[in-house]
C-alpha cells in the first residue's frame, strides 16, 4: 500500500498561527496528528505544539493501534499539557483540541481517536464514508434536533467546546473509533482544523477531491476556497490540514 501525504496550514487573518501538526512513521505504523490550540499570552501556540509533539513522541515509543491504546495516548498527551500549565502561570488557560490517525500499513486498516472540533474526514470512492463528531455546543444542538449544519457554521457560540485537551475529571471526553476502519486503495483521509471546515460543506470538500489530481492539489483548492468564502472576514481563523491519499 502506497500512501501520499501533503500539508497545509495558514494563519489566516490573525495575527499568529495557533495550529500545528504533524507525522512519524516506521515499516509498519504510521501516526498523523493535527492540534489547534487557544489560550492567552501565546498559549494557544505552546498547547498545539505540545499536543502534536508529545503524542507522536508517545506513539513512536509504543506505537497505539488499538481502542485502548489510542485513548490512553490522548489521555496522557492531556496529562502533558496540564503538567506544561501547572509549571508556567502565564499558560493556565491554555487548551488544545487533537486529532490522532493511526494507520498500521501492514493489516490496511486505520484507526483515529479526537478531542475537541478538530475533524477527520473518510472518503472512499470519492464519497464521505466518515467523519469525527464535534465535542462541541453547536454539534449537541444538531443532535437534539434544534440546529442543521448550516445554521451551525453561523451560530455565534460555534466555538465553545464541550471538552479540550487541558480539561479535568468529567469535563474531559476523548471520541476513538471503537475498531479499525479497513483500508481500500482508493481512500482518503483528511484531519483539519475548524478554521478550514466553517467555511465548507461537506460536499463542497468532496468536489475538490473530485477533481484534484493529488492530495496537496486538493488542499491548494480547499484553501482557496476558505479564502473566498473568508474574504469579507479579516480576522478569520488559522486554517490547517493534512490530507493522506492512498493507492496499490
């Protein structure tokens, strides 16, 4: 199984970029994660960081490819950034959302566990096949009934979270996919922030991969597209993927 990575993240219209990400691999694993941090005095930029770092650091020393393993990496990687609040006063606020993809090349077949509003999209065919659930108020709304995915790219609490790496006890809730997801040659695979997804729909990211002839070829068109939705928006967010494609 051949795979092809590509990167992209944009500070938008602030003043400095709060995402990160990144990737590690062995013969056999590899690991994709994708944080976006807020936080005052520059925490947000130090939450996503670490996030990013200390979990693939953990998943290089013991590689988390089962349910388990996978929650307990995001609850460690959470204990990392506590520890990093406990130790400086100025980054107290400060919190992160994760995504994690673990993708184990020899079986063919993913796994990937989030926290937060940070997504990741499945496409097989070209078609969504799936997609992570926002720990978010707006995405309880939409569960109860009382608010579509249109109204919620436009509510004014869209970005209040219901759970952030930084959180404690019962306020702290990781979703992980419950067993591996199998792999096909034609699959793709997106994590991102929510600066890149507010301002497309499902569909819209659906056409682009459509049409793009690679994977960064398909981010150069989804940031595109951000930018002309965003264009009357000057202080939008920070945008950021990491887009897999895979083949035979």
């Amino acid at each position: 199984m051949q795979i092809e990575l590509a990167l992209m993240s944009e500070q938008g219209g602030r003043e400095y970029n709060e995402d990160a990400c990144g990737h590690w691999h062995s013969e056999r694993y590899l690991c994709c994660v994708l944080a976006d941090g807020a936080g005052g005095h520059g925490g947000g930029d130090v939450a996503s960081k670490l996030a990013v770092s200390h979990a693939l650091q953990a998943y290089a020393a013991r590689p988390a490819h089962d349910p388990q393993a996978l929650h307990e990496l995001l609850l460690d990687t959470n204990r990392a950034l506590l520890a990093q609040r406990e130790a400086q006063a100025h980054l107290r606020q400060m919190h992160s959302t994760v995504v994690v993809l673990s993708i184990d090349l020899q079986e063919r077949h993913a796994l990937w566990g989030h926290c937060g509003d940070s997504r990741l999209y499945a496409f097989r065919q070209g078609r969504l096949a799936s997609r992570t659930r926002d720990h978010s108020l707006v995405q309880s709304l939409i569960d109860a009934g009382l608010l579509d995915e249109a109204g919620a790219r436009v509510h004014p609490k869209r970005s209040e979270l219901y759970s952030a790496l930084g959180a404690e006890g019962h306020e702290l809730h990781f979703s992980v996919l419950p067993e591996p997801w199998p792999l096909t040659g034609r699959d793709a695979l997106m994590l991102c922030t929510d600066g890149l997804w507010e301002w497309l729909t499902d569909d819209e990211i659906a056409t682009a991969l459509t049409f793009a002839p690679g994977p960064q070829a398909w981010l150069n068109d989804l940031g595109q597209r951000v930018r002309l939705a965003a264009a009357d928006k000057p202080n939008h967010d920070n945008y950021t993927a990491l887009a897999l494609w895979l083949g035979d």
